[in-house]
C-alpha cells in the first residue's frame, strides 16, 4: 500500500493549489515537474516560495539515526511536526521504529500510506476514532498501535467504545509531568488505579509508560533528569506488581527535541526488566530543525561531540516596496512563514544571480501577507530583489505549505514533499 500511495502522490497534477510552484508547470504531474530539475531561482516559481535543503534533510534524517542506534534508543519521531508521508518513510528507512502522531486524523494519514506502527503520543477517547482503530488491528495483524491512558473513566470510555474488538489495543499510562502540567497521571497511586482498570477490561492491554519531560515546569537539566528517573521507576514498580503479561516488552517511552540528552541519559539506566525494554524517544523537530527555538534549545548545544542538526528551512519573499531608507516589505507573511516563537530572519540576498548576507536587515513584523523589513544604513536592498529567511519552529512552518520544493545547494528542485493537516 505505502508504494502505491507514495506513487499516486507523484501522479498529483500541479496547478492553483500549490502555492510559490511555477505558473507553467500547471497540468504536469509532480513527478513530471521533479524530473525537469528546474532550478529555484531561474526556473519559474514565483515568491513566496518556501524550500527545504536536499542535503541539510538528508544530514539530519542521518544524523539521529546515528543518535538513537549509539544509545540503545528506539525512535518514532512525532509526525505532527511535518504530517509528510514521505518524510515519514524517510524516517524508517532511516531506522525508525514508527511514527509517533497526536490526534486520530494524522494516523488516517500515517495508515493511508502504509505506516505500520503508530504511537499515540495522547489519550483517545473518541468512540469513532477507537471504532477505526479497531477495524485497523482487525483487518492488518501487522498493524501496531499504542497510545496514552492517563484517567480510570478514559479507560472505561475507551473499553465501551472498542467492545467486540477482536485485538486489544496497547496502552501506556501516561506520567504528568508535574502539577500544572498538561495531560497525564499526577501521582504514582493515580496510575496504579488507571493500571488496575486496564487490567479489569477486556479491550485493552498495558504495554508500559510514557510521557513528555518537555512539560516539566522550571525545566533544567536537574528536573528532567529527576522527571525521567520517577517515569522509569514507575516502569520497575509496574513490573515487580506483575503488571506486563503477554506483552512481549515493556514500553517506556520520552523525549521531545529539547531533551533527548536527558532522556538517553536515564534511560540508560532502565535496570533488567522482566522483559526486553523498547526504550522509545519521540524527537520530531529534528528533521527539518530551525533558525530560532530548535537551534537554541537542541540537546546537540550541550553535546556538541555527538554532532549538530542543520536547519533545512528557507523562505523566499520578494521585495515589493521601499518606501523610505530605513523600511521594506517583502511579499510573505502570516499565510506563509512560522510566527507563533520568533519572527523570520533576514539571512541572504540574491540580485542577479548572486547571493550576499541580508546585512542590516531583520524582519520586525508580519502582516497576512507582508513582512515588514527594518533597513539599516549599511543594507543593500531594492525592490525586485529576492531574500531568503530562516524560520522558526517547524510545527508551524509546514502546515502552511501543502506542496514544498527540495532544493540543491545550487538551487536544482529534486523533489517536492506533499504535507497533508
């Protein structure tokens, strides 16, 4: 199925849908346009356009495979970040286990392109969603599913719901992360009592614990740890009870893209359980990084032995207006660039087929449509020319973008990598 679906997105003709591509590629398919290698700048798109690096995606899909295989992890990256199919099997060839996904329509999506194993990093208790699951388990023994239970009455919810279902679904009791914290069980007797209603139902099957150490509040290296070393020893507590039957494994799973040090650290230490331990990070930014949150906040700044991510992502406007010494405006906005952390940032120049740094010049606004550009005095800028922007968090700069070109370090589109939110 994931052959055929990937194929069919190839076969998607290009036309008004897909914003930035080239007006006269209208009518071709998106293989058809990927094998004519246009270039970015010379080839016809029309700004805004945003594009990834081909090489830096390619260092990055590398580099945390190299991650998770030097610390015994397991890794389903959280597909949220990007909702890209073939990025998703990108990730697998590259040794993921799965795709971590957060609400039922991103697995519709995962499923519809062959993902075979699927964490949930959320609680679901929609009788519709957990109907289709189920249907899913029935209808593909090879399907794997696990999500979050962090309530005795979600649990009771979700065991009325799948009533009749011919497989269990896999469950893992999620651990909050501290008091005002988002989702999760607050205390160690809370989860014991979730634990105890998963036992007592007939749908459901424990398989371990999870959470998110990114919720921790005040977090710093020191509450991190302290968080994981609780969520771990709720796994041992959980194992000595004889909670784990017929399961296989255990799964303990964390890790966010702003701790993952953290939790190869401590989970490091999972002592020998009664059965193998899926130790299961769930990084997802990491594939196309960032210019702003992701490059100050990755654990590589604190391991810089290990390596450094790239950021893959780069928006181009064109400047639309300079109406006086000190401002512009750039064609891109709101619909087009990540806002919700930091604003883009200037980084390059390009007037006639050359690129220089954006010297003197930072974004200081976003319209719907416009992004306002300070100019100091030392800023070569005129209208007509085209900058190029770094961006911030790419939870939010996908999903403005349902068609994104892959760029060569000299412009040549490889590539076109479909999102679906």
């Amino acid at each position: 199925m994931s052959a055929e679906a990937l194929a069919r997105l190839t076969a998607e003709r290009v036309d008004h849908r897909f914003k930035g591509l080239p007006p006269d590629a209208d009518g071709l398919t998106v293989g058809e346009l990927a094998a004519q290698r246009r270039n970015l700048f010379t080839g016809g798109f029309a700004t805004p356009v945003l594009a990834l690096s081909a090489e830096r995606l390619q260092h990055n899909l590398e580099l945390m495979e190299e991650y998770a295989t030097r610390h015994g992890l397991a890794f389903a990256p959280h597909g949220k970040t990007s909702m890209a199919p073939q990025l998703f099997h990108r990730q697998i060839e590259h040794g993921a286990w799965g795709i971590t996904l957060a609400v039922p329509h991103q697995v519709r999506v995962a499923r519809a392109f062959g993902i075979q194993r699927v964490f949930l990093a959320n609680e679901l208790v929609d009788a519709a969603a957990l109907k289709w699951i189920a249907a899913q388990l029935a209808a593909d023994p090879s399907f794997r599913f696990i999500c979050y239970v962090d309530s005795v009455r979600g649990v009771e919810q979700m065991d009325a719901a799948l009533r009749g279902a011919s497989r269990p679904v896999d469950v893992v009791v999620e651990l909050a992360a501290g008091e005002g914290a988002r989702t999760g069980v607050r205390t160690e007797a809370e989860c014991a009592a979730v634990a105890d209603a998963v036992a007592a139902s007939g749908t459901l099957r424990l398989l371990g614990v999870a959470g998110y150490e990114g919720e921790v509040p005040g977090a710093d290296p020191e509450r991190v740890h302290a968080w994981l070393r609780r969520l771990v020893a709720l796994a041992v507590d959980f194992d000595k009870a004889g909670r784990f039957t017929d399961t296989g494994e255990i799964v303990v799973s964390a890790g966010g893209s702003a701790w993952f040090d953290a939790v190869a650290d401590v989970f490091a230490e999972i002592p020998e359980l009664s059965l193998p331990v899926l130790k299961l990070l769930r990084s997802g930014a990491y594939v196309s990084h960032d210019d702003g949150h992701y490059r100050k906040l990755t654990p590589f700044n604190r391991v810089p032995e290990e390596g450094a991510l790239e950021p893959a992502f780069r928006l181009w406007a064109q400047v639309v207006s300079r109406p006086s010494a000190e401002q512009a405006f750039v064609n891109a906005g709101k619909r087009d660039a990540a806002y919700d952390l930091d604003l883009p940032f200037a980084q390059v120049v390009r007037r006639d087929g050359t690129e220089r740094p954006a010297t003197g010049v930072s974004v200081t606004a976003l319209s719907d449509q416009h992004a306002w550009l300070r100019t100091a005095p030392e800023a070569d800028l005129e209208v007509g020319d085209w900058l190029g922007m770094g961006l911030s968090h790419p939870c939010t700069s996908f999903d403005k973008w349902q068609l994104i070109p892959v760029a060569e370090a000299d412009g040549t589109v490889v590539d076109y990598i479909r999102t679906f939110f």
